[in-house]
C-alpha cells in the first residue's frame, strides 16, 4: 500500500521517530491506525450509552441530577490525582 503524507504530518512522523519509541515509519503508523480504531470504537460506545440515556429520559425513566454529588466526586477525583502525581 502506497500512501502520500502531507508534508505537515510527514513532519510529525519523523519527529516522533526521531525520539526513539518506533523502529520504523510502519511501526509508527501501525499504531496510530491501532489508536485510531480504539478511538472510533470508543465514540460509537459513548454514542451508543447517549442514545440509551436519551431514550430512558424519553420514557421517563430518569432522576434529576444531584449537582452536590457531583461536584464532591469531581473533588474526589481532583485530590486523588493529585496525590498520584
């Protein structure tokens, strides 16, 4: 397969080779089609769980948001990372 890399991402390319983690330029673009597909796959997930929340909402199955307990998971999350750090 022959493929033509505008000069801009041809750039990127051998900047990321020339900082060692690739053997070579396919190795390098096997793995961003590789992150590519889990991307694509990880969007078609959340747009599936959008559709299902839309559809409960719909049907009125769904509960009010309690913004408190949100926001005390958010700080959660904060301090716990910035611990790990």
């Amino acid at each position: 397969m022959t493929v033509e890399i505008p000069a801009e991402l041809e750039q990127y390319l051998r900047q990321e080779l020339s900082k060692g983690e690739y053997r070579s330029e396919g190795e390098l673009i096997l793995d961003a089609v590789r992150v590519l597909r889990e991307l694509k796959a990880r969007h078609e997930g959340l747009r599936q769980d959008i559709h299902a929340a839309i559809a409960q909402s719909d049907r009125g199955e769904s509960e009010p948001l309690d913004i408190e307990a949100i926001r005390a998971e958010g700080r959660e999350r904060l301090t716990g990372q910035s611990k790990e750090s």
